[in-house]
C-alpha cells in the first residue's frame, strides 16, 4: 500500500558536475518516492562558499532534468531573466543559516555541545552506536582506539562555517526525511548523524546505505573516469530513458530478473529490500546494448524528438524544412541506431542541398561506366508514374535486367550519389522521402561532374 508519510530527499553539492553515482542515488530516491507514494525533496548542500556557483548548480539541475527526476518541494523561482522562471527550486542550505545558528544555541544551552579553540564541538557520546541499515544491516559503531581519548567532533568552524555533519541532520529532522537513502561511503558518518538526532531529541530517520559504483575493474570510480560524469550520457547519444533503465540496474534487481524496463514499470516494483548488498560495476556493452533497444522502442514523436535534437546539435538545421519530410527521414533511421550521435552520419544528408561525397566512394563513381548509368536512371524516375519505394525499386531492376546487370552495379552509385556514402537507409525509401525533384537534383550535379 502507499505510504504518503515517506519523504527523501537528494542533496547533492554543487562541484560543477553530477558523479554518476550522485544521479543513481537520486534515482533511487525519487524511485522510492514514487513507489510509495510519498515526497522527494531536492536540497543543494553549498554552504562552502567558494564552490558555491550558479553555474555548478545548474549542471546538477539540468542533470536531474535530462533524467525525469522532478522533485516535489522548493521555492518558485521568481528570477526573472532566469531560463527556469516559474519553475520549483532547490532549498539551499546557504540560505538556512539562520536555522542553524538557533540549533547550535540550543545545543550549546542544554550543555550537548561546548566551544573550543574558536570553533564548536558536539559532545559525542562515548556509547557504540547501533545503525539499523535497510540495506546493510546490523551496523555497529563502537568508538576506534583515537576516538576513546576525544570521540567529540566539530559542528561549527572556527570561520563560523557549520560543518555538513550538522547542516545534513538538521535540514533532515526540518524537512521531516524518513529515508536517508545514500552512498556507502557516507555509512562512517552516520553514527554521528544519528547522535545528533537525539541530541535534537528525536529519533533519526531510516537509512539505506546504497552499494558504490565500481569500474570495470573493480576500482573507485572518480570522476576523471570514462562514464562518470552524467555529462557523458548526456552529449554522447543516450536516450534518457536507456540511462534511466541502466542506472537502476546498477545495485537493483527486480525479482524477475528483468532487464528492459519503462521507467513506470521500475517504479511498480522498485523497493529497498531489494536493493543488492555487492558494489556495482560499470559495464559499458550493456548500457550501449539497453540504449539500442531502447531507442527502436520509443514511441514514434519521442523518437523524432531526440533524433532531431541529435541532428540540430550537429548543425543540421532541421527546421528549414516540412515537419512531414522531417518525420518521414528520421522515420528511415528507426531501429538502426545505436546512439542519437549516430544520426548525423546516418540521415544527415536529407537536410543538406548538396551532397558530400565520401572521399573513399568518389573514385569509385567517377568510374566511366557509372556516367550511363546514372543517365538512364534518371531518365527512368524523371518518368516515374508514382514516385514510392516499391515503383523506385521495380524501375532500377527493370533498369538492370535491360542492361544485362545485377542490381548492385546501379545500387552502389546511385546511393553515393543520393547521400555520399555506401550505406545507410533503405535506397528506395530514402528516395521516396527525398522526392524526385532533389533525387533528380543529385543525380544532374554528378553528372555535371562527368562533363567536366
């Protein structure tokens, strides 16, 4: 049943870049939110000031975005030469510090925490902490051989700066979190975290500490590694629901072990229990195969859409032209590509007046015999009755049984002319979305090229 009590939240820091872990994190989060029924809450932790930018901001902003993952809470953004206007913010931590600086009073007066040497330290307790971990375990946290002799840690610096291990417990107990759903590397700070919950006098929220995402060969991933950062997926030719699928497969596993999801299908079965206890590796075919099959999967104007973003990015100004002949090219790259980068190369040349011949086909069509060929091919679409894929096919092998060839020896010319290239779309169906007049167009310019 939904429980609409379950809040979570992501709170990223603003380091100019989304860690590809930080994106799974908050997928999983926004996951159990939705499965639950419950809230998922966006917070940017940027109280260091000198990483606190806009422009880091946005990148994990438009990350998240580029991923689906709206969040429920936040101020309206009322900037009004902003891009976003109108849209829910982020909470900030840098703009709570009022909030913060009445928790340390509070503390400092019921005698939970003292100041020392300028800064503020918390009393610790000299207790081993239990962590009930959703996904770990039974944890518990006995006091290490250096803390016995000074286990208290600093809250606030001596520059007046609270630490992340004060600001994350308060804004968590404000906001009402019950989920704590994060990476295993913060899984050391959370017997601090939870003592100062009950400093607070409350009782700390559930926590589900996420296995990490490993490289291929078993190493930490940072972030100067090939797929770490989500600007990867983003600018080279992931769809987002692919990245979606794949993120949620790194340390999640349905019972059924499938592997192709819809992401409404992901949030119908996502839950914590199953969330796998081994660290997740990075396996690049698989994210590259997901991404296939997902993009001869999606929905025909999602498809156009991402396609036609594709080719704009490459310079390839799409919208000179008719939406129908738009839709009809990119119709003829369904279920070939393997990423959106792809595009360009693959159907770029219907929105180009003239063709780009590949440098490696153009001794071949200048080969003499080609230039009869080319005529008498143009000759017959010039009278095409119909100008359709099956009347285009039917003309071109009349065309070669006359002159006592295979169809290749006209096919191969015929496509370098129409495109530039040896491969690509069907032939017969590229013609029909380009029509006769540019068909006939192509074939006259090398033509002229023989006469020259």
């Amino acid at each position: 049943m939904p429980n609409m009590n379950v809040r979570v939240r992501f709170a990223p820091s603003p380091t100019g870049y989304l860690h590809i872990g930080g994106a799974r994190t908050a997928l999983f989060n926004w996951l159990y939110a939705r499965h639950t029924g419950g809230k998922f809450i966006l917070r940017v932790e940027d109280t260091d000031a000198a990483r606190n930018t806009q422009e880091a901001v946005d990148v994990i902003l438009n990350g998240l975005r580029w991923l689906g993952l709206d969040w429920d809470e936040g101020p309206i953004t009322s900037d009004a030469t902003g891009p976003c206007k109108g849209d829910r913010g982020p909470y900030y931590q840098s703009q709570r510090k009022e909030l913060y600086r009445r928790r340390v009073e509070a503390l400092l007066s019921h005698g939970l925490a003292y100041e020392a040497d300028g800064a503020v330290k918390f009393r610790m307790t000299r207790e081993p902490v239990v962590i009930d971990d959703l996904v770990v375990g039974r944890v518990v946290r006995p006091l290490t051989d250096r803390e016995e002799l000074d286990p208290d840690f600093v809250i606030v610096r001596s520059d007046g700066e609270p630490v992340f291990h004060l600001v994350n417990v308060i804004d968590d107990l404000e906001m009402g979190i019950t989920h704590v759903i994060r990476g295993e590397d913060h899984l050391s700070n959370t017997a601090k975290h939870i003592a100062l919950f009950r400093a607070f006098g409350v009782e700390p929220p559930h926590y589900a500490h996420i296995p990490l995402i490993l490289n291929p060969d078993g190493s930490k991933m940072s972030k100067r590694d090939q797929g770490a950062s989500m600007t990867y997926y983003m600018e080279g030719g992931y769809a987002p629901e692919a990245v979606v699928n794949y993120l949620s497969l790194l340390g999640w596993s349905s019972k059924d072990n499938q592997e192709i999801f819809q992401i409404a299908q992901v949030v119908e079965r996502f839950d914590l229990p199953q969330i796998l206890r081994h660290n997740a590796r990075f396996d690049h075919e698989k994210l590259n195969w997901l991404n296939f099959e997902h993009l001869r999967k999606l929905e025909g104007d999602r498809f156009n859409e991402l396609t036609v973003h594709a080719l704009n990015k490459a310079g390839y100004e799409t919208a000179k032209y008719d939406l129908a002949y738009v839709k009809a090219a990119v119709g003829t790259a369904r279920e070939k590509l393997k990423k959106l980068t792809d595009a360009p190369g693959y159907i770029g040349f219907y929105f180009r007046e003239s063709v780009e011949i590949d440098p490696a086909e153009a001794p071949k069509l200048q080969a003499p015999e080609n230039e009869a060929r080319l005529h008498r091919l143009r000759q017959a679409y010039a009278a095409a009755p119909q100008f359709d894929a099956a009347t285009l096919e039917s003309l071109l092998k009349g065309l070669a049984t006359e002159l006592g060839l295979k169809a290749g020896p006209l096919v191969h010319p015929l496509r370098v002319t129409l495109t530039g290239k040896s491969s690509g779309p069907s032939l017969y169906h590229l013609m029909e979305v380009l029509g006769r007049e540019r068909v006939l167009n192509r074939i006259d310019a090398v033509l002229a090229t023989f006469r020259r």
